[in-house]
C-alpha cells in the first residue's frame, strides 16, 4: 500500500497571503488529522476529520481550517499568514478499527512565512 | 487540564548502556498511550503501545497507573537508536493524539 502523501513538500510564502496543503491518506483509512511540529513547541495538534466531518480540534487560531472530501483526501487552509506559521505541517491517516488505531504520518509539507 | 510530560529534552547514552525516557501524563478515565519515533530524515512512526505490551526493537513501555507515567525502556541501547521520541497518551473513546514536547535521544559508540 502507498503510504501517507503530502503536497507540495515546501512552500515559502511571505506574510499576509494564504496557503492550503494537501494530504492523501493511506487506500482505505477514513481519519485524517493534521499536526504542526516546530521546535519550540513540538507537535501540536489542529485537528481531525473522519467522513468529511471535523471530529476533533486543537486549540489554534481560526486562521487553520481544514476540510475532507469524500474519497479521504484532506486539505488544510492557513489564511493571513504569520511568520510563527513556518513549521512542518504533519498529516496522519488511520482505520480505525477497534480502539488501537495507529496513526500513519506523511513526510510533511515545509512551510516557509517570510 | 489533560497533559503529557516528557522532562527530558536531551538524552546521550553510550551504545550497550541502558536508556529510559521518561513520560507522565495527567489523564482522566483510561486513556491509551503510544511511543512514536522519528529518525533522522525519516518519517514520524509508531514504536509500541501500552495495550499490546510488546517489545519493539528492544524497548518496553510500562504504563503505571499509579504514577500516571509511561516510561520507555531499552537496557542495550544500540547507535540505530539515536532519534526523537514521542511520548502520546489518547483519551479512551476520542481518536485525538496529544503529544509530548519529545525527546531527542543520541546513542555513541
């Protein structure tokens, strides 16, 4: 099975403009949750979505936003954007059969605010 | 407030030397709890979890209730295993993973 896919893999922006990254999830996996991972603050979490629904959100600003379409795939939408919005952009599929589901990771989508 | 804590940034332990990383979490209920691995240029990965209690690569992960913690251990660490460690409790019944702030693990010969 192909793994977890994320486009673009960087992106460099300068402040005030918007991104959207995109994340295809494993054949067959229904959950997909976005993390920003940056040094000072590790990896936090924005937020899930299984079925097209948003489950689960972090405690960000609501410049995040996301969105999953029928076939899984998911997108994630950055609005007015601030240089402490550089950081790698995580996306993570799963089953979700039973309680013990595990979360594949993509490679990330590098984003770059100037 | 749910937390996890992993204390240790930094860990650098010499190769065939025992390694624990730390991680205590302040959940209520009965959440699930995971290790993740990141090496180097490679992708985020899961390493074991509480509810199988398995060894992956040498490593074991006690969850003790008592203490909240769930600490990784390996009693022969190996160069292989110098990466970043993530300790992720998830509260029962929700599909969010929290993450520690992680700790980077250096292994030398």
């Amino acid at each position: 099975k192909a793994g977890v896919t994320q486009t673009p893999r960087y992106l460099i922006k300068t402040r005030g403009q918007q991104v959207t990254l995109s994340c295809s999830p494993i054949s067959g996996h229904r959950s997909v949750s976005w993390y920003q991972q940056t040094p000072g603050q590790g990896l936090q979490f924005l937020f899930e979505y299984f079925s097209e629904t948003q489950r689960n959100k972090g405690n960000f600003p609501g410049r995040f936003s996301g969105r999953q379409f029928s076939n899984s795939r998911s997108e994630m939408n950055v609005s007015t954007l601030e240089l402490g919005d550089s950081a790698l952009y995580l996306c993570a599929s799963s089953f979700l059969r039973g309680r013990d589901n595990e979360q594949f990771f993509g490679p990330g989508t590098r984003l770059t605010v100037l | 407030a749910q937390r996890v804590t992993q204390p240790e940034k930094l860990l650098s332990v010499f190769k065939g030397a025992p390694v624990e990383l730390k991680c205590n979490y302040s959940y209520s209920g009965s959440p699930e709890l995971f290790w993740y691995v990141q090496y180097s240029r490679q992708r985020l990965q899961l390493l074991l979890r509480h509810i199988s209690r398995e060894s992956i690569k040498g490593f074991t992960a006690d969850l003790n209730k008592g203490e909240t913690s769930f600490h990784l251990k390996k009693p022969f660490a190996q160069e292989e295993d110098s990466a970043m460690y993530y300790c992720a409790p998830k509260r029962g019944g929700y599909y969010k993973l929290s993450f520690g702030a992680g700790t980077t693990v250096t292994v030398r010969a």
